[in-house]
C-alpha cells in the first residue's frame, strides 16, 4: 500500500496548493540525483514525493483520495506511471522544467494524448475486465532510432538557422519594431538535419504505428467514465514526456436492467392471481437468478429490493441494491373455464378485499423514493 500522500509531503491535511508544491520543491532539491547520488534510496524517495505531489496537486484527484483512499484513486482508473519518463532526471525534468531551475526554458515538445472509446456490457462493468484497445499513436522510428537519419549517414548542422534551431524575424508594427523568434522550419527546432532522411519515417525520427494494449477496467466503471494511462500516448521529442492515453469506457445498454447509480432496477412480470396469492418467483440478477418472496396481495409497481445484488461501487466500499419493480400483468385471452373463475371469485370479492392500506401517494412516494423494502 502506497504511503499516505499528505504524511510523504510532511504536510496538513488543509494544506494549500502553494504549501503542498513548495513541500514538494523541498522534497525534491534534496532528493534529486545530481545532489544526492550517494543515497540508493534518493530514487524511490523521489518517486514517491512526484506521486504525492501528482495527487495533492490535482483538486479532483486530491479530493478523490481526501474521501476513497489511494483505492478510490487505483479504481478510478489513476496510476501513475513514471516508467514514462525514463530516468529520474527526465522526471525531475518533468516537473520543474530544466533541473529543477527556475524557469521557462522552451525544451523539447511532450507528446501528445491520445483518445479511444471501448465498449464492454454490463456484466463486465460490474465485474471488471479486460479489454483490448487498438490505437494509433506516434512512437519513435526503429529504423533511425529517431534521429531521421538513414542508419550509416551524416547529420549536418541546419544551413538555415546555424544550428540553433530557431529563427528570428523583425517586423515593423504601429508599436515598432517586433522580433519573434519561431521554431526553425526546416529542422524543427533540432538544429540538425541529416543528410539523408530515414527512409522509413521521411527524416522525421518519429511515426505513427497501430498499438494493442490489453487494459484493466475496474469493476462499477460508469458509461462514459475515462481511464487515462499515462505515457502511453504520442511519444514526445526526445528528452520529453510521452503523451497520455484516455480510454473512454460506454457501458452497452442491457435488457434486463437500468442502472441507477450503483444500484439496478428491473421490472418483474407476475400474474394477477400470484401477486394476490403470494409465492416465490425468481428474479433475473446479473450473474443469474435469486428467489424472491412475495407477500399475498402484492400490488403493482411494489418494488423489492435485493440488498448487494446491485453493481460494485468503483470505491468498493459496498455493493449497490438490486430494485425489482412488479408489474402485475392481468390475465388476456381467457378461456371459457377461466372466465368463469374468475367470475365467481369477482362474485365473491368484498370492500375488505379491495381497501388498500395505503394511499395512492405513499405509493408514488415509494415507487419515486429510495429502496423501499
Ligand atoms: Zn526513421
Ligand atoms: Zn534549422
């Protein structure tokens, strides 16, 4: 179980954005391994201080383990994932920009995020599963290990902009005169251009290939919930952090059940005799079926509910209700025999029989409430 987040930056729980990231910057100045290559520790300290900082530094994710735990986190689909970044100087990096220094250096591009939707049923949503997702996301060239050159040929310095990788250019405004400087256009900020371009990425030392990953979705995932992995989408330029991918999860319609939160309602059709007789009829539930007891005198739009028969909530702290409308469906298409039965139990019926024992808005009050029993 990972450290409590709050304990690892030595901060209060009501700490402020600006105490939890100068915690952080502390933390890390004395861990970092330029400054402390002795300890064999400094990394996995590190690590830990960058997850912390990732979970108090986000409102929502900080509000999501304030009330479910780093649990709440796993099953919301966070992970943090600093495989991503390489070495703990490219995660320093990451952070700080440029070692930990003070500034706005503009350094090599992340990646880009990368979105795909999968679909799963309802079974799985409330068991978990596993899925395969299949996407397209850039990744560096093998053939020219990313440099854009063909394996073998020289890289020259960019004619264009003498290797700095930028231009500058001067116009005249109302203001006077403005100077931008732009990416270089002709070695994309490299500074370098080989000589003879990959031939299988056109020099661009990165491309665009098809990706298969099996991914986990945690059991009472919600339709149009996302699950974002980190580093798994378009790959940066070097030296950068690769994009994220987010999997949007939809959750297929089912037959049987609507989903309301983590519990389920279904409708279950009993004939007029039964409900007025009572009796044990079965239930559909998810993974198969449960006998239900129903009072003499059942009416319609009663509604039952079967305690943990619902969906898992992601926080797994309980499972949900399963709310079994009744539907009492009167009897059609009578034969001779049965019209006669039913005759002379009509023949029969007294005030006492049809006096309900309770109003028609308690009724609609139940039906509309929470989880009558
Ligand atoms: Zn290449
Ligand atoms: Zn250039």
């Amino acid at each position: 179980m990972p450290r409590d987040p709050y304990e690892v930056l030595g901060v209060g729980r009501d700490a402020s954005g600006q105490q939890i990231k100068k915690a952080f910057r502390g933390l890390a100045r004395e861990l970092h391994p330029d400054v402390n290559a002795h300890d064999p520790q400094a990394e996995e300290k590190f690590k830990e201080a960058a997850e912390a900082y990732e979970i108090l530094s986000d409102d929502d994710r900080r509000a999501t383990y304030d009330r479910y735990g780093h649990d709440g986190l796993r099953s919301g689909g966070y992970a943090p994932n600093f495989d991503a970044f390489g070495s703990i100087g490219d995660l320093f990096e990451a952070f700080f920009g440029g070692g930990g220094g003070s500034g706005a250096r503009s350094g090599p591009m992340a990646g880009g995020d990368v979105a795909v939707a999968v679909e799963i049923d309802l079974l799985q949503a409330a068991e978990g599963a596993t899925v395969e997702v299949a996407y397209e996301a850039v990744e560096r060239c093998e053939h020219c290990h990313g440099n854009g050159a063909e394996p073998g040929t020289a890289i020259a310095t960019c004619e264009r902009c003498g290797g700095s990788g930028q231009l500058q250019t001067a116009s005249r405004t109302p203001f006077g005169q403005m100077v931008r400087t732009v990416v270089c256009d002709i070695c994309h900020g490299d500074g370098r251009v080989p000589e003879q371009p990959c031939r299988e990425c056109r020099g661009r030392g990165r491309r665009a290939a098809q990706h298969k990953l099996d991914i986990y979705i945690p059991a009472g995932i919600a339709n149009g919930q996302r699950i974002r992995l980190s580093g798994r989408g378009h790959v940066g330029e070097p030296g950068a952090p690769s994009g994220d991918l987010y999997v949007l999860v939809r959750v297929a319609d089912d037959t049987r059940f609507v989903r309301d939160g983590d519990d389920l309602i279904t409708a279950l059709d009993v004939a007029a005799p039964l409900a007025a007789l009572g009796g044990t009829v079965a239930v559909p539930t998810l993974d198969g079926t449960a006998d239900v007891e129903l009072e003499p005198g059942t009416q319609p739009g009663e509604i039952v509910t079967l305690r943990g028969e619902g969906m898992p909530s992601l926080s797994r702290a309980r499972r949900g209700n399963l709310r079994v409308v009744v539907n009492v469906v009167i009897p059609r298409r009578l034969s001779g025999e049965q019209r006669e039965l039913l005759e002379q139990l009509h023949a029969t019926l007294t005030e006492e029989n049809l006096r309900s024992d309770e109003s028609i808005f308690a009724k609609l009050r139940r039906a509309l409430g929470s989880q009558a029993a």
